[in-house]
C-alpha cells in the first residue's frame, strides 16, 4: 500500500496500534519504509478500506450485499475520482 501525506502515516499508526499490541512499539511517521512490509502493508489496506481510514469513506459503502456493486464510485474508499471509470473497468 502506497501512503502519502503524514496524517495518514499518523492514522495508520493509531489503527495498527489499536489492533494488536504486537504493533505498539510502530511508528510509521517516524519510519515510513515500514508501510512497505507485507504484514504492514496488507493491514494498512484492508482494515482502511473497511474502516474509512484513508477518505472516510468505506467500501461498504459502495459493495453492499443484495446491490449491484459501485465499482466508479468505490474509488473515493482510497482517493478521489481520478481515472475512476478505467479502474472500475478493471
């Protein structure tokens, strides 16, 4: 996963530490590069797209069960609407 901006180096720190004792001691303002381990990387991802950490907003928001999914719109889970049709085409 691809951070940028501190504030979201701050937001990841705080959600990890919040899941695991095992990450009390990250700091990933401080140490950036730790964002690129896979246990790292892979928590970042998954638990921000589920939670809203990187907009707010949460791929529940957009696949919802019963619905017919919001690929486009989904895209807003981790940035704006850049490029979001192609996205969504993939």
């Amino acid at each position: 996963v691809q951070l940028t901006w501190k504030d979201n180096y701050a937001r990841a720190t705080a959600m990890l530490r919040n899941l695991s004792p095992d990450f009390a001691g990250i700091d990933l303002v401080a140490n950036p590069e730790r964002a690129l381990e896979p246990k790292i990387s892979a928590l970042i991802l998954f638990e921000g797209t589920i939670t809203g950490l990187f907009t707010g907003r949460k791929l529940g928001d957009y696949l919802r069960p019963g619905q017919p999914p919001d690929y486009k719109g989904a895209r807003w889970v981790v940035n704006g609407q850049d490029d979001a049709a192609l996205i969504a085409s993939y």
